[in-house]
C-alpha cells in the first residue's frame, strides 16, 4: 500500500467514528430513581459538603467491615470511604467538612460530631488536623480518642 492510500484509509476511519460520535445516543424509557441510602447504626464520622448550586449533603462514614464472615469495626476505612466520597464530587462544592464524634459509641441521631477532621475547599486546598490517629484494639481499628479530646476544635472559617 502507498503512503496516500493508508492516509486516505485512516482519514475514512477517523471520520466515520466522528460520525458515529455525533449520532444520538439510545433514549431510556426507564424513569430516573432515586437512591435511598441507610443511615448507618453507628458512624464514627460524619462529611458536610457545601455545594455550588446552594445544596447542602451529608454524609455518615460506614465503619463496619466484613472479613471472613465476621464483621470488625474499621473507623479508618470508614474515613477513607468519605475522602473518597469527597474526591468524586470535586469540583462541585465550594466546601467539604469532615467531623468527628468523640463518644465512645456513636450514633448518628444522637452523637455530637464537633471535632472538625480536614476542611476542603473549591480551590483544591486543604486544612488537617495532625492529632488524628488510630489504634488497634483487638482486631477494631479504632481513632484515638485521647488526642482526638486533648486538643482544641478547628476553628472553622467560611
């Protein structure tokens, strides 16, 4: 084949698949529905994510985690699960709290959640608490309450 024969080929291709890019896509006859999410029984954490569009959404961390049929408390992948709730609605709030409880067993109905974990804002910055951290406490990952209570609340600024 010649060098003009393979541009034409490969130009015919690149235009029917512009083409086929610009065909309508297939209407669904299915109505939207809309997702009803549990609240968990017990929530370590809990995210406040302040949209553009004026809406506001809250989030609860889940903490249990299933392992062989047994079920273990896991607060440290419950605040990954957040983050990365977080993570995918980039773009889309102006800012994202994360909390934390500090009772010992929290509920979401009746814990208070007032220690303010990492703020994110619209502009990609973020602000941490360095006194976060985990114990292992049997085979519970749990936060360290103790420095979670020793130290002042993040001053939240908007």
């Amino acid at each position: 084949m010649e060098t003009s024969e393979i541009f034409k080929q490969v130009t015919a291709e690149f235009k029917q698949a512009m083409e086929a890019a610009q065909a309508q896509t297939r209407q669904y006859n299915r109505q939207n529905e809309v997702a009803q999410w549990e609240t968990p029984a017990k929530s370590r954490f809990k995210a406040v994510i302040y949209f553009k569009n004026g809406r506001a959404a809250w989030y609860y961390s889940y903490d249990f985690v299933k392992n062989n049929g047994v079920t273990h408390v896991d607060e440290y992948e419950g605040l990954i699960k957040l983050l990365r709730c977080i993570k995918n609605k980039n773009g889309q709030y102006k800012t994202a709290l994360i909390f934390a409880s500090a009772e010992k067993e929290p509920t979401p109905a009746a814990a208070k959640y007032d220690y303010c974990i990492v703020k994110f804002d619209s502009y990609g910055n973020s602000q941490e608490r360095p006194q976060v951290g985990f114990n292992v406490i049997g085979k519970d990952n749990r936060l360290n309450l103790h420095y979670l209570v020793q130290t002042p609340k993040m001053l939240i600024k908007k």
